[in-house]
C-alpha cells in the first residue's frame, strides 16, 4: 500500500493566507483602473452658485469604441454644483487702532476699560492709547448707557459725645445736719445729675446726589447732606427720691465755697427739681470730584469742595419748691428757670480723597476728607423767677444760674478742624444697584456746649448779687460716629 504524505496546518495556514492576499491585490487594482476611468472630472474645481444661478454647463467627452470600426460620442453631464441661498449681512465697523479691546495693552486695564493710571480721561487723551469707545466708556462693559446721576440713601444708627454737666442735683439722707446737706464734698452727698451724659443712640440719615460732567465719568458735582435724631435727657426729683434733695453751687459772697440750695428739707420745704438737655446736629457739604487714578477694578478720586455743619445743644434746670408751715418760709413757693442754649455754626473749604473697589458682586467704598474754617459759637442765656405766697405772684428776669451779670446773647468765633473718614461695603443687587452697610465718623474741633457757658459760682437768693456768674466759652471736640445702611446708586 502507497503511503500518502498530508500537509501540516502550519503549512496548510500559509498557503490559505497567500491565496487570500493574491486575491486582494487583484481586486485592488481592478478597482483603482475603473476608478481613474470614470473621474472624468478629477482635478477640477466647481464652485457653489447662487439659488438664481444658470444651469451647470455639460461637456462632452469621448470615449472608446466597443469596436474598431464605429465611433459615437458619448455625452455625460458634469456634477452639479452646489446651490446656496445668499442672505443679507451687516457691516460692522471696529475702531481703527491694532490695541482696540486688547485686554492689558497699552492703557486698557484687564476688565476691557480704559486705564488712566497713565494720566488723562476720555478716549481723545493720548493716555487712552489704542483703547476703543466701548473699552473707554466703563458703563459699556455693563451693556447699558451711561447715567448722569448717581446717589445715595441710608439710614443711620448714631453716637455722639454727651454734655459734660456740673452736678446739678444731691441729696443726702435723713439726719443730715442742714448746713452740709447735699454740700458737694461731704461724705453723705450723692450726685444725681452731674458729669458726662452720653445719652443713648438716636436715629438719622445721609443723603448723597451727584451728576457726572462728562461720558467717561472723569469728573463729577457731588452734594451731600446728613442729620441725627434730637438726643433728649430728662430727669426729676422730689421728696420720694431723697429726705434732702438739693442744687450744690459754689457761693460766690464765701469765695466760692461749697454750699447748696434745699429744695426739699424734712419740715422745711417741699418740692422737685428738673433737669433736661436736647441735643441735635445736621451739616453737608458740595464737592468737586476729579478722577485720580484707577486700575485694577477700581479708582481713586480726589475732591475739594465747601462744607458747612450746626451743633446745637440745650440746658434747662427748673426748680419748685414751697415752703412749709413752721419753717422757715411758709406758704412761700418759688419757682425758678435757668435756660442755656449753645450753638455752633462750621463754614469751611474741605477736600480729600474718595476710593473705589469693585470684585464681583461685592463693592468696598472709602473716603477720607479735613475741612478747615470757622466755628461760630453762640451762648443764649436766659432766667427766670416766680416768687408766690398769699396769692401774690412777683416775676422776676432772673434764675439761680442765669443773673443779671450773665443773661443775654454773646458770640465769639474760632478756627475749627473737621475731619472725616467712611467705610462701606456694598453688595449688588441688579446692575447699578448696591444694598450698603458702613461705619463713619466726624470731628469739629472748638465747640461750644451748655456746660461750657455754664458758671456754678453764684449767690443764694437772698444774698445781693455779685459779678457771678459770668458769660464764659469752654470749648471741647464734638466727635459724631454711625453705623450705616443704605443703597447706592452706581452709575
């Protein structure tokens, strides 16, 4: 028997793969022939044409003949070309200039506006650079027009620094002798009503209006007004508060020594005596503002302008006190008013600088400013008495504090300082508007209050009358401080 040899499948598996890859390569170039056959217009380029265009033109080709001896031509289109619909288009033309809108050249700052930190205002300055209209005009990069005005309005919440008052009441307690009751000095007299009356916080406002002079917001006339809630303090006593309730003063015919008038003595007098004080202050000013410098997201400006201010304060001491029977002045009543009015009137040149901070939402305002000019201070003294006893009444122009040798209207005028610095943090609530909270504070240097044209040295009423007390101007620093909530408009 003939032995047959049969393949191995490694051999078997390479001749599978030749065939397979003959096959391929025959295909292939069957493929590319009829391929370069056809492309008749292989190479040539047909642009669109418009919706209303001709007909693509046809183009006649030859061919070869399936025989020798016959020749026909053969006539094949040419691909249409693609049809496109022509549509209307705005010409928009940008500003001259190759560093237009170009973030952080030449002058524009990183926002896209134009930076001054190189000197000058507006697009025409040379400092400007290659900014465009839209990069110089900051309310632009906000997609609306600029607005001419832009202000302010807040509530405040305010300090200020209290009436230093003389001691205006004492008392003392049962079984004092009569002679050192309610005697400033003595060990069983306690004041009332006497020192630094701070009072409490009172209510006001600010109020700011301003108009930009020219489109790039370079300059700009701002007024400013603010004014604080009277600050009133009020306060009785009366034979339920203490057995002794007196007025301690300094007795001008002992040489000023320490004494007291009784308004309430056990079996000698009956009565009450009040104190009261009000105090109110309002001012503004009118400013120039002048762009300084900005970048960054924000600015600085500088401002000078004309600031005026009023200070007002009162002091009202009424005492009545009548007499019981068996002491010494039965049936007498007296009823006696000393009135102290202090005003203080500041005109004065200011000037300062005022900041601006923009990141995001948020919003940091600053503005610090000295004014300098003249404190008119004004000292209205006025008194008086109303002595009764049998149903007779005998009025008198004068007090107990307020005499002849004080009562009537002086004046006097000096050089004040006032400084002012304000803080505030802004939040925007839709475009050009912020919800603002700050704190602020002013100083008036020179300032005139009740207790500073008060003199304590005068007589008892029975004693003839002295050159005291005197017409006298103390002057002290009136500071005013607030914390503030408002809104602002920006643009």
């Amino acid at each position: 028997m003939a032995n047959i040899q049969t393949s191995s499948p490694r051999n078997l598996a390479f001749a599978s793969l030749t065939w397979v890859m003959c096959v391929a390569i025959l295909f292939s170039a069957v493929a590319t022939a009829q391929t370069r056959q056809r492309e008749v217009t292989r190479g040539t380029y047909n642009p669109p044409v418009l919706e209303s265009g001709t007909a693509a033109p046809t183009k006649v080709l030859s061919s070869p003949a399936p025989n020798a001896g016959s020749s026909r031509a053969k006539v094949r289109p040419e691909p249409q070309p693609e049809v496109v619909r022509q549509v209307d288009y705005e010409v928009i033309e940008l500003s001259e200039g190759p560093a237009a809108f170009e973030m952080g050249s030449g002058y524009c700052d990183s926002a896209g506006y134009c930076d001054s930190m190189g000197g000058g205002c507006g697009c025409g300055s040379p400092a400007c650079g290659g900014c465009g209209p839209a990069a110089c005009n900051p309310c632009f990069g906000y997609g609306m027009p600029c607005q001419r005005f832009f202000g302010s309005l807040e509530y405040s919440m305010y300090w200020r620094r209290g009436q230093t008052l003389p001691p205006l009441i004492t008392t003392s307690p049962a079984g004092t002798a009569t002679d050192v009751a309610g005697v400033l000095g003595q060990t069983s007299t306690t004041t009332l009503v006497g020192g630094l009356n701070r009072g409490e916080m009172t209510s006001g406002g600010r109020a700011q209006l301003g108009l930009w002079m020219d489109d790039f917001q370079c300059r700009s006339i701002l007024v400013r007004f603010w004014a604080i809630g009277d600050e009133t303090f009020n306060y009785t006593a009366d034979q339920s508060t203490a057995a002794f309730v007196a007025v301690p003063f300094n007795n001008a015919a002992l040489n000023n020594q320490a004494d007291a008038f009784l308004i309430v003595e056990p079996g000698q007098a009956t009565g009450s005596v009040n104190v009261q004080t009000r105090s109110e202050a309002y001012g503004g000013d009118a400013l120039l503002r002048q762009k300084w410098r900005t970048g960054l997201g924000g600015r600085v400006d500088a401002f000078w302008g004309y600031q005026t201010a009023r200070i007002n304060e009162q002091l009202t001491l009424s005492i009545d006190s009548e007499g019981l029977d068996g002491g010494t002045r039965p049936g007498q009543r007296l009823q006696i008013t000393d009135s102290f009015d202090a005003k203080n009137e500041f005109h004065g040149a200011t000037f300062g600088f005022d900041s601006f901070y923009r990141e995001g939402p948020w919003s940091w305002t600053m503005l610090t400013k000295i004014g300098f000019g003249s404190m008119h201070r004004e000292a209205a003294i006025r008194g008086n008495t109303i002595r009764s006893s049998g149903g007779l009444e005998f009025p008198s122009s004068e007090g107990f504090f307020a005499r002849n040798s004080n009562i009537g209207d002086t004046s006097s005028s000096k050089f004040s300082v006032a400084p002012e610095f304000d803080l505030k943090l802004g939040y925007t609530v839709r475009p050009g508007l912020d919800m603002t909270i700050g704190y602020s504070f002013q100083l008036f240097t020179n300032v005139v209050q009740p207790s500073g044209i008060f003199d304590t040295s005068t007589t008892d009423l029975a004693t003839v009358p002295t050159n005291h007390p005197s017409v006298q101007f103390e002057d002290t620093s009136y500071w005013i401080q607030a914390l503030n909530f408002g809104l602002a408009w920006n643009y």
